[in-house]
C-alpha cells in the first residue's frame, strides 16, 4: 500500500523546476549574506579593541538614482586612512583575491583612504586576528617606491603582486605607519607604544 501523499508534497509537485531553483539560489544568497555581514561584525569588534575604537560595520540604503550611484567605499568605517572589505568565502574561491584586490583599490580610491585591506576569513579560525589580510605591494612597500636620492618612481605594474599576512600581523604595521591607536595589549607590536 502506498502512503498518501502530504499536502506540501502535492504543492511541490505544482511548482515549475524554474522557481524551485530560483527559491534555492534566493536562500544561499541569503545565508551567504549572513555569513558575511557576521564577518564584518566580527572584524569590527576586533579592529575596535585594536586601535580604531570609531570602526563599524558601513551601512548601506541601496538608494540609487538613474544619474547617480554613490561609490562603495568599503565595508567597515571608522578607521581613518584605511578601506576594509571582509569576505567570508570557501578556500576554493580564493583565485578571486585579484579582482578582490581591484575591488578594495576602487573602494579605497572613493573612500579617500591611504590604504586598501581585504580581509578574507580562514575555515577553522574564529579569531579575526587569525584571518588572512590581502594587499598589493605597492601598500605594503609604498615608501619605498621612490627612490628619495633620484626623485625616480618605479612603475606601479610591479606592485600590484597580491601580498597575504595575518589580520593580527598587519595591526602592528599599520600602528607604526600611524593608523589606529596603540593602547598597548599587542605584545609583538612595533610601535614606540607597545613595545615590550
């Protein structure tokens, strides 16, 4: 004797292929915007107990008007001098760290800032401190891309190689560059602040 079907069964059954697919990539959309929203928040209380006690989260209305887009200029604000984007994505779409790293470069260029950071979350590592931190070499090495005694400026093609460090590695640097506030708690930091 077969069982009588279920109502939801005789539901799904009117619903074309089409908006069955359509509902399933609406909701990995959603839970992927989850992840990465919990990303941000997580960076941001971790840049905040770092030195950039004004960082949160950049909100966005989605207002658009047909002659206007306002640029992105990031997704965490409050960090003077600095853009961040924070991905929460799989090891396996890591070959996107290139256009990423262009994304941040137009974010850092709108927002004004002196440096772009892409912060890409690691599987198995909750500690932003942990996360790996992306910029070009240009950001990395920037003082060192003109020579002082020639006045001569190397060609910038051969900065933007991807350049890859640990978040809590990088807040030490960018202390001693002068961004954010050295209070001290970063053992290994180089800054005349919180030398040990």
């Amino acid at each position: 004797m077969t069982p009588e079907p279920t109502v939801q069964a005789l539901h799904d059954t009117r619903r074309s292929p089409e908006t069955v697919r359509r509902e399933a990539a609406s909701a990995r959309g959603k839970a992927n915007s989850e992840k990465g929203k919990r990303a941000e928040r997580d960076l941001v209380g971790y840049l905040r107990a770092r030195g950039w006690p004004g960082a949160e989260r950049t909100v966005r209305t989605g207002h658009r008007t047909p002659g206007r887009v306002s640029a992105d200029r990031g997704d965490i604000d409050g960090t003077i001098g600095l853009a961040w984007q924070a991905k929460d994505v799989s090891d396996g779409a890591l070959y996107q760290v290139p256009t990423w790293l262009d994304d941040v470069n137009a974010q850092r260029a709108a927002a004004g800032a002196d440096i772009g950071v892409l912060v890409v979350k690691r599987r198995g590592h909750a500690d932003p401190g942990d996360w790996w931190a992306w910029l070009t070499l240009d950001d990395v090495v920037h003082p060192l891309t003109t020579n002082t005694l020639t006045g001569y400026r190397y060609p910038a093609a051969l900065f933007v190689v991807p350049v890859r460090l640990a978040v809590g590695d990088l807040v030490p640097i960018l202390h001693y560059w002068g961004y954010g506030t050295c209070d001290g708690r970063d053992g290994g930091c180089a800054c005349d602040g919180c030398r040990v």
